[in-house]
C-alpha cells in the first residue's frame, strides 16, 4: 500500500466506490476540480492523502488549510480534516490511522498548531479520533419545530432580490467581531460558500441588521446560517422562516447560546448536546486550545467540513 496526494493520484475516478459507500457521495473529479479552484481551504494545500493499492484506493483522508482568528485578534492557519473513509472490506487494518498520521506530518511540516474535525460521537470514527489525540472542542446544538400545516404562500418580493454578498459579509463582519475560531472572511469566501452549497437569492432573507440563509425540502426549510446585530432581530428572521415552511423549520450547528434562546422562546425543541461535534488535536505545548481560542470559538453550518 502507497500513501499518495490526491494530486499525485492519476486515476481520480478510483476515488467513487470510496466516497458513494462512506458518504453517499458519486464522486465526480471534474466536479471536484471546480470545487478545489474556488475553495482557498483546498485549493493551497494538497486536498487529500489516499491510500493506494495497485489502481484501487483503500482509504481517504482529506486536508483543508483552515484561516482561525485567534484571542489576539490575529489571522492564523491550522489544519483541517475532511472525508476520512476505508473501503468496504478493508476496515480494521490500520489504513485511516495511516492516513491520518501523515496528515499529521503535514501539518507538522506546515509549522500547524492544530487540527480540526467534524464528526459524531455515535459513530465508531469518533474513538479511533481520541486515540489519535482528539478531544472536543465544540459541541453543535439543533434547533427542530413542526408547524401546523398551512397553505403554501407565493413568493414574496423579498425573495426575488439579488443575492448581496457585499452586505451580507458586512453584517457578518460585525456579527463575529468579538468572536474566534472561523470567522475570518471576504468576498472571495462568500462567493465560494453562495457556489459550494448553491446559495440563491430565493433561499435567503436579508434584513437591515440581518440575514437568515435556508434551504426548502419540499414542505420543510432547514436553517444555514443565521446572522443577527441583536435577539430582536434573530426574533424577526426566525418568524420570516417559519412563513416560509409548511411543515418542519430546524437548525444544525447551532453554536451561539443567544440564537438558542431565541428558538426556545419561539417554542423550538432545542438539542443542546446534537450529534455533531467539532475535535481538536494539539501539536504543541506552547498553547492550548482554550488558550488560544478562549470560550468564543464560532463557526456554523456553513463552515462545516
């Protein structure tokens, strides 16, 4: 078995049996490709490790240069992990651990103090994570509500307006000021966010102080990204989404307290403690997560990884 980067890996199509089994995901590398030219967290460093054996690839571990702001108020890069996955019939022989520890010599390379994941600790990855150094850092709260059922409503003026990512980022600016973790954006950033997760100007309500993104399933809405100067106007978004749902409205990656108490107020179940969490590995003793970071850690759903 050989240990290559993604860019080193001639055959990338050998990479759709892995992501469809692991994610449900019909990997397309021209699509991917398009993806890595507009997304900075990708297209600066290597994209991934693969773990090869003749032309079929075992195993994936995906790497992102993540932009963090610190205490200090001071841009810093780390290192991010994505899409890690073994091929059916060849679990449990040490692949994603291989895979994962030369990750680990990458960011060492790189001068990183530390890397960050996505995850669940319901699934079995989570353990295998703390053995290699993991803990948590960022627990992600839901936010779920089922409506009465009502007509569907027409589609307002408001939804019809252009997408102004130029505004949307000013208030977002202001939002996070006083907040760390991944919150360093600009204009280059949103448009890779309105590209990667198809961002339209219908799916989004922009208020003076203000912007709710969402994404309508049928009769339901799922909340992405809920960005508010105060709980008045976190107030207001929410009741523009709920108009907007007929049936379910709800939330992931729900990490401002504030918002959360809005959606309680609104008579949202709120999962404090959700399925998702976000794991640090530190690489040095010179500082701490917490030191680093303090208790301001933000990021939401739109930064997932």
């Amino acid at each position: 078995m050989r240990i290559l980067t993604y860019q080193e890996l001639e055959a990338k199509d050998a990479l759709l049996p892995l992501m469809e089994q692991a994610f449900g995901w019909p990997f397309d590398p021209a699509e991917f490709e398009k993806t890595i030219k507009v997304d900075a967290r990708l297209r600066d460093g290597c994209v991934g490790f693969c773990a090869v054996d003749k032309r079929k690839v075992l195993g994936y571990a995906g790497i992102m240069e993540l932009t963090t702001r610190t205490v200090n108020d001071t841009a810093r890069k780390e290192g991010g992990i994505y899409g890690v996955a073994t091929l059916p019939g060849h679990t449990r022989q040490g692949i994603c651990t291989a895979l994962l520890e030369r990750a680990h010599a990458y960011f060492r390379e790189k001068g990183y103090r530390f890397a960050f994941l996505t995850t669940s600790p319901t699934i079995v990855a989570h353990a295998l994570y703390e053995r290699l150094g993991y803990s948590d850092a960022l627990s992600f709260s839901g936010v779920y509500k089922i409506k009465e059922r009502v007509k569907k409503q027409g589609v307002s003026q408001r939804e019809k307006a252009r997408l102004d990512l130029d505004r949307m980022l000013e208030i977002y600016r202001d939002y996070v000021k006083n907040r760390t973790g991944l919150v360093v954006r600009d204009k280059k950033y949103m448009q890779m966010l309105a590209k990667t997760h198809e961002i339209a100007a219908r799916e989004c309500i922009l208020d003076e102080r203000g912007y709710v993104v969402f994404k309508r399933d049928k009769k339901q809405v799922r909340i992405r990204e809920l960005v508010a100067h105060d709980q008045g106007e976190m107030n207001k978004l929410i009741g523009l989404v709920e108009e907007r749902a007929q049936t379910v409205v709800y939330g992931k990656a729900i990490v401002d307290p504030a918002l959360r108490r809005v959606f309680a107020s609104r008579g949202f179940t709120v999962l404090e403690n959700g399925h998702g969490v976000l794991m640090v590995k530190e690489f040095t003793r010179d500082i701490t997560f917490n030191e680093a970071y303090g208790n301001r850690f933000f990021m939401s759903a739109l930064d997932y990884f």
